[in-house]
C-alpha cells in the first residue's frame, strides 16, 4: 500500500526531542518485587485482542502510560510513544495506525488474553496472561465464535497478578511477548515488568492499558531494524518524500538510511537514551537498584472481545 508522507525537520522538534531524551527521574529506592500468588481457583475467560492502539499523539501517550518501575511519585512512563509522537509530528501522512488496524482486522496480528477469575466484578486474586495466536486463514468476526489457536513457537509469558475491583483490573509486574506493525513491518518485543489496567467483563475488555519495557538490546535488535526497513520502503514508495526524509536522516549520502544513522541522529537519539533502571548489576528484574538506565517504556491502549482457544489450564 502507498503511503503518502511528508516529513519535516525543524528546530523546534529537535528541541523537543532532546529534552525528551534528557529528562531525568529520580531513581527509586524500592525494595525488590514480592512474588505474587497465583489464584487456585476460578474459572478462565478466553478474549483476543480486536482494537490495538499505538500511541501517535502526546496525549495518547499520557493515556497508554502506566508506571513500570513502581516509583513513589507515580511517574509514569511510555518512551516508545513519545518516539512514534516525534515520528508522526515529523511526518503527518505516516499510516501508523491505520497498519496496525489491517493487521489485527485480517487476522495477521493475533493477541490472545486468559482471564482467571472468580468473580469478574471484585476478586483481590486474579490473573491475566497475554498469548500470541496464530495467523488465522480469514479476517476474524470478533463476535465470540472465532475459533483460534496458540502460536506453539512462541515463549510462555508470566501472568499479570492483580485484583478486580468494581470490574476493573489493576495488576502486575510479569512478562509478555508483543506483536506490533510498524511502518507496515512486523516486529515482535518481548517486555519485563509488564503492567496492565483494563475494565473487565464477560463480554470483553474496554480502556485497557498495556505498558512494559524493552531491554537496550531488544529495543536496538528489533524494533530500530523494523523503522530502517519501513523508513526505506516509504522512500521508495513515494519519490516526493525521498528527498527531504534522506536529507533529514541519511548522514552519509548513499540513498538509504541505516540503523546507525538512526542511532546517532540528533532528532532519533532516543535511541541512545533508555528511560528506565529495572534490572539490577545481575541481570535480574529488580527495579531501581543500580541506578543504571537499562529499558525502554512502551505502552499501549487495546480492547478485548471473547474468543475460543485453548490454553494452558484449561
């Protein structure tokens, strides 16, 4: 699909950016996160993704961020949309959205949730766990009979333990495996320290907040190579944007832009720049114990609708 883009460098961006990527929190001083307890009963409800949102805009930033280090001022945190706000303020005609839309709508994108609870309105106990699905062979009808599957290939995730309270969910940390379209190309990122808010019941989920972190080499192996490769098909897509995309990131004149270009671009720096200390000199998810910046925040906005699937403990 031809995407008809313009893209334009000022000042003023550069600025904005720079202080995005400068901007200091105070580092937290919490103790390492307590285990949660899993729930030993209830009944699990099966829901897919039907509406993923990426945030474009500063205020769907603000929305979609969630506080993933736990610190004591409740900053939260959502680095991945200040980058893409950078990106479409840049760019106004970039199909962000719109992509991601047609990948979950045709059954290309497919996120599966497991909800146990006992009681979908008020349970202190609850657990959700997020699953990729398989590609499905026609669009899906996100009207609970969809019949879908667990992608076998992907890593097992660490369920959300949280509580239901007036039917809204609250819980986390734990583990998760995204799946994303950006500029048109798949990525997958797999996030530490993931958080989630969602209003909850039977008939699905609404107003739900998925927020997690990337690791400085998730974010530089995966997500960086997927913007070099939507970046260049967009310039070969449409040669009147070329121009001045290639004059505002192509440093070394060659007609293509590189991941390194990206890197050490003053308007992407961000890339240079993780926002969050979650892993400690060990490795180990303990947020704020080093005081090094080692992940990237993301978070997103979705909604959920039933779904019937297998799934572990069913």
């Amino acid at each position: 699909m031809k995407m008809k883009n313009v893209f334009v460098v000022n000042t003023s961006l550069i600025l904005l950016l720079l202080a995005a990527c400068s901007a200091l929190k105070p580092t937290s001083t919490q103790s390492a996160p307590t285990a949660e307890v899993l729930p030993a009963t209830g009944v699990q409800y099966h829901f897919v993704t039907n509406k993923l949102l990426i945030p474009t805009t500063q205020a769907q930033t603000q929305a979609f961020a969630l506080n993933l280090d736990g610190n004591p001022q409740n900053h939260t945190d959502n680095k991945f949309g200040e980058l893409l706000t950078l990106l479409t303020s840049a760019a106004p005609g970039l199909q962000l959205q719109s992509t991601v839309d047609q990948a979950v709508n045709s059954g290309q994108l497919v996120s599966l949730q497991v909800v146990k609870a006992g009681d979908l309105q008020n349970d202190p106990n609850v657990s959700w766990s997020i699953f990729e699905g398989q590609r499905t062979q026609s669009a899906p009808r996100f009207d609970g009979t969809d019949q879908l599957m667990l992608d076998p290939s992907a890593p097992a995730s660490s369920p959300i333990v949280g509580s239901l309270t007036n039917g809204h969910f609250t819980g986390g940390p734990g583990t998760a495996r995204v799946q994303l379209y950006l500029l048109g190309q798949p990525v997958e990122v797999d996030l530490i320290g993931v958080r989630l808010e969602a209003d909850l019941s039977a008939k699905g989920c609404t107003n739900g907040k998925l927020g997690g972190a990337m690791t400085v080499d998730e974010f530089r192996s995966k997500l960086l190579p997927a913007m070099v490769v939507g970046l260049n098909q967009v310039i070969k897509a449409d040669p009147a944007v070329a121009t001045p995309l290639l004059q505002a990131l192509d440093t070394d004149h060659n007609g293509i832009i590189s991941i390194q270009e990206l890197e050490n671009n003053p308007v992407l720096m961000v890339a240079g720049s993780p926002d969050l200390d979650l892993l400690d000199a060990s490795g180990k998810f303990n947020p704020g114990q080093d005081g090094v910046k080692d992940s990237y925040s993301m978070g997103l906005g979705f909604t959920c609708v039933p779904a019937k699937f297998t799934a572990p403990g069913d």
